[in-house]
C-alpha cells in the first residue's frame, strides 16, 4: 500500500493552507450545500469572504438576496434566459447607488468562476455538470471542497491528473468523516473503510416490497433534508454506491477494503478500521454545515460550526448489514468502478434518467435500478489501458441518458399494454 499513488485527500497534506479570512467562490449556491455554506460564512465573517455565486437560474431572487447580503463582485447562472430576471431581481434587492455584482450567463459561466481568483471553490452543483467547474478549479490552483461527488466519479482520471495533493478537501458528510478519521493514522495502518448508510426510508423492505413505491414514500427521507435527486439516489442507496466509487478515488482505497454498513440514526458518518483492529468512527447529529466547515476551514476547525450531541440524554445507535439483494445499487457501483473508464459515468447518466422518469411517474421504483443494470451491461467494459478525454465521458453520458430514456418509454408501454 506505501507504493501506491497518492491519495486525492490526505489530511496530512494540506494544499495552500492559508491563515486569515478565504476567498470563497460558491457554486450551486441557492441549493441544499450552497444556503447551509452561506450560512457558516454569514455567522463567520471573519474567517470567509465570497467573492462570486453560481446557480443553475430557477431561483433567481434568492441568488439577488445571496449576492447583495454577501456584497459578492460576480453572480452566474447556467440558464441564459433567467438573465432578465436575474437583472431585475438585483435592481430591487440593491439601493440607489450601490454597484451591482457582474452577471455571467451560460453553461460554462460556473466554469468560469471556478478558476477565478479566491483561495477556495465550493463545487456544490449536483450532477456530471459539475465536471468542468471541477477541472477549471483544479487547474486554476484553487482548493477545491468538492460536494459534487459527480464529477470525480464520471471523470476520476481526468481529475486524478490534475489534482496536487491536498488540493481536494471533500465535503460529502462520509468523506469529511473518512478525511478526519485518516488523519489519526499513516496510510499503511488503514485496513478498511466502512460507509454508513441510513438505509434511506426503505430499510428492511425487500425488493418485492418495493413494487410499488410512490414518489411521495421515496422522498421521505428519514434524517436528512436534501434534493429530490440526492433523496431518491439515498432511497436506492445508489448514493452510496456512487460514495463507494468516490472513497476509492480519494483515498486510493481497493474497492474489497471499503464496506457499506446500515446506520438508521446517522450519527456515525462514516470509520476507518485500522490493521491493529480499533475503528475509529467521526460522529454529530446530522448536520451538513459540519462536512462544509471542514471543507472551507481545513486544517482549521471552525468553532459551533454544526451543533454536537447532548450526551445528557439516552440514544441507541444500530448497525445492520447491507442488503445487497433489496438494494443491488452499492454491488453494480463496485462493478462499474473496477471497470473505469467510461462506465461511472454511464451508470452515473443512467440513474440520473431514470430517477427524472421515476418522479414523473414514467418507471416504477425497482424499475430504477433494472434498467440502469440494463444500460450499464448494453454499454459493456471499456477497452484496457484508453485514455479518457472529458469529450468521451460526454458521449458516454449522452448515449446512457438517450438509451435510458428508450428503456424507460418501453416499459412504460409495456405496464399500459
């Protein structure tokens, strides 16, 4: 294990950790990760300043708020058309004289700011999208706190290449706990990673049970607050699935030394366990701001980031075993990782399709994961030793979306015949 490559992530490697107030550039700043970083930022001016804010356009009157309590010198969107509104949204949130932020437009305006000048981006957007911000940021000598596990899963050697060490700080509240569980040990002491999983709203249902899920059960999501996306992909646990890949490009981790465990609280976000047999597990309520902190502060600790446990009253935390039958998500994630090349972002595309079909009401629940199965073994293992390009993994995902949505409309039709 000492021989192999460097890890994305290494607490013991910190890139540029510079003291003082950050820079900060947020993207997908008006989503679930981009409101909770504000708020940290808000409560903590003296650490962070945020110089520039990306949204995908759909709600731009929070953005304007986001821009002028922020006092930001650039806001971008990806919609181009939500621009006019945009617009006026910053007349009306800004007072006579003040000068407005630059606004970019279009689908590299986050690429854009991800390489502008800051200390740190904050790549919050959710999906394969987040790709090129991700590489702009690399490539720019940003810190990159990564939420937008997407990115490095489609396009793992892409980044891999680009990425000094300790430039990525992750921020998925797993891979914030593994990054701080890491830092008690060496490399070659770290014998496993183990993943929690809430087990999302369906734990201990089996796959018949699950026949005829509703969109509304699907999206009650037991303990955390998160995207309709996220909150399927954590019903399906194909979340942890893609969480599975991601510990394994951060921290060069073989895919039979990372294990899944069900964790219904969510207290434990996630453990390493080391060759002398203790396990060492990075615990707190369920809290996002906590991942975040660390993913804006680190080496640093940002104090009452995230609120901590009343050891005052009673709690039971339970562990259960993954149920790979019920749940065949976590299984085919491991599958397509080995495979590399193109096939993460395949399965990545595929689900994408198939939970946008699944909230319309187009495919049943377990019909999710067939038919991403279904795509997945259609597009077959990549050829040994070819070198991805960022244009590969887009016609990959373009072909998986189109074929996704073939399948989608065939048993459709076939559940109407």
């Amino acid at each position: 294990m000492s021989d192999s490559p460097a890890p994305l992530a290494d607490p013991h490697l910190v890139f540029d950790a510079a003291e003082g107030r950050r820079d900060l550039v947020i993207l997908g700043s008006t989503g679930s990760i981009g409101t909770q970083a504000i708020d940290l930022v808000l409560r903590n001016p003296d650490r962070f300043r945020v110089t520039a804010l990306s949204a995908a356009g759909g709600r731009v009157a929070l953005l304007a708020e986001q821009a002028h309590t922020l006092r930001v010198d650039t806001v971008a969107v990806a919609a181009e058309d939500a621009v006019p509104a945009l617009r006026e949204a910053l007349r009306e949130r800004y007072g006579a004289g003040e000068p407005l932020p630059e606004v970019l437009a279009g689908p590299d305006a986050a690429t854009h700011l991800a390489a502008s000048d800051c200390h740190t981006v904050l790549n919050g957007i959710t999906g394969s999208i987040g790709l090129a911000p991700t590489l702009a940021a690399l490539e720019a000598g940003r810190t990159l706190a990564l939420a937008n596990k997407e990115s490095l899963i489609v396009g793992g050697p892409l980044v891999k290449a680009l990425a000094a060490p300790g430039q990525i700080i992750p921020v998925d509240s797993e891979h914030a706990a593994l990054f701080q569980a890491l830092a008690a040990g060496t490399r070659a002491d770290v014998r496993k990673l183990v993943v929690t999983a809430s087990g999302g709203p369906f734990r201990g249902r089996t796959r018949s049970d699950l026949a005829d899920v509703t969109r509304e059960q699907a999206l009650a999501h037991p303990t955390w607050a998160m995207g309709p996306v996220i909150t399927i992909n954590s019903a399906t646990l194909v979340n942890k699935g893609l969480e599975v890949i991601e510990a394994h490009l951060l921290y060069d981790i073989p895919f039979d030394r990372i294990e899944v465990v069900v964790h219904p609280q969510s207290y434990v976000h996630s453990m390493v366990e080391f060759t002398d047999g203790s396990t060492l597990a990075q615990a707190t309520p369920p809290d996002m701001r906590g991942p975040i902190a660390i993913g804006l502060g680190w080496p640093l600790r940002v104090p009452d980031a995230a609120p901590a446990f009343d050891w005052t009253k009673a709690s039971s935390w339970e562990f259960y075993p993954l149920d790979n039958e019920a749940f065949p998500s976590v299984g085919l994630a491991r599958h397509v990782g080995t495979l590399g090349g193109t096939a993460p972002a395949v399965f990545n595309a595929a689900n994408e399709e198939c939970v946008d079909a699944f909230l319309a009401g187009r495919l049943p629940f377990n019909g999710i994961m067939d038919t991403v199965t279904e795509v997945v073994t259609e597009h077959g293992t990549p050829a040994p030793g070819t070198s991805l390009t960022v244009a590969d993994v887009l016609d990959a995902e373009t072909w998986a979306r189109a074929r996704s949505r073939e399948l989608s409309a065939k048993a459709t039709a076939e559940a109407r015949a």
